[in-house]
C-alpha cells in the first residue's frame, strides 16, 4: 500500500566545494610538488609561520597564493633560466668563463635553448592575448553584451590570431628542428 509519499532521492549538486583558504593554500602546496617546509622557504617566511597559514589560525596574503600558483612558477622558471643562460654567454663570449675551445660549442647551444624558452613565452603570452579578446567579443553577443561585437574587438581578436598563428609556426619550426637533430 502506498500512501502517496514517495522517498526522494538525494539531487547530486552540481556546485563546487568552496575551499578555505587554508585549503587552498595547501592544494598549491602538493600542486607545487612542495613540502610546507619548502614552500616557507620558497615565500621567505618561517616555517611556523606556513603552518599557522596551512592549519588556517592566520591567513596568508594573497602574494604567497599567487607565488605557489604552478603557471605562475611556470612562467617565472622561464624567465630565470633565459636571464641565466643569457648570463653564461655573456661570461663565455667575453672570457670570463674558461672552456677552452668549447666556448663557442657551448654559446651556440645556450643561444639555442634561450631561442626555444622565448618561443614558448611568446607563445604562452599570444595565446592569453587571444583567449583575452575572444573573450571579449563572445561578451558582445546576446545576452551579454548588445548582441553584436564592435569593430575594434573584432579587429583585435583578428590581430591576436595573427600573433599567435605567427608563434606557433616559429614553435613549430623550433620542434622540426629538435626532431631532426639540429638542436
């Protein structure tokens, strides 16, 4: 017999957890590959002073979130090592780094690997140009925006295809090469 009640099912909730900071600065931390030791050190502060962070007794500044960020790291590492080999040519093509015969062997090579981290920077920034005014035109249409993109999003959007097709065929060109053998 039923009596017209029925038992209801639970609904799966199609929102997101919303994290504590403290939650999340601990994500960015195993993200990171990083123990909360290394991570006070990377950020500069004491390690007593991550773990209140991590347990969630303080909260951190917005910096030591943005530090531990992989694409921020990613994108840092990129840039400290085209400063370093920049510096070691430098110090190769002046004489102030002694390998004999080798030097030359050795700039070309750092020349070479400096090229490919800028292409991949290049192509890290053209992309984001591109998602950007994609963006802002998919914004312009209905029901976002008035329902048509401007001229000058448009123009912009086309301008940033450009880039980045342009970089991603001199990626591509750096690639053929590591393929072939000649770098």
């Amino acid at each position: 017999m039923t009596t017209g009640h029925r038992k209801s099912s639970p609904v799966p909730s199609t929102q997101l957890p919303v994290l504590t900071i403290a939650e999340r600065l601990r994500e960015r931390i195993k993200e990171a590959g990083l123990s909360q030791r290394a991570a006070a050190r990377e950020l500069g502060v004491d390690e007593r002073t991550m773990r209140y962070w991590c347990a969630g007794e303080y909260t951190p500044p917005a910096m030591a979130l943005r530090a531990l960020d992989p694409r921020v790291r990613h994108h840092e590492s990129l840039h400290q090592a085209i400063r370093s080999n920049q510096q070691q040519i430098d110090l190769l093509e002046s004489g102030r780094m002694a390998l004999g015969c080798a030097a030359a062997a050795e700039a070309r090579r750092l020349r070479g690997l400096t090229e490919e981290l800028q292409a991949l920077l290049r192509l890290e920034q053209a992309f984001q140009r591109r998602q950007a005014a994609f963006l802002r035109v998919h914004g312009q249409f209905l029901p976002h925006g008035s329902g048509a993109p401007s001229d000058e999003s448009i123009s912009e959007f086309e301008a940033a295809e450009d880039e980045w097709r342009t970089v991603q065929q001199d990626v591509d060109r750096i690639i053929k090469e590591i393929c072939a053998g000649r770098r």
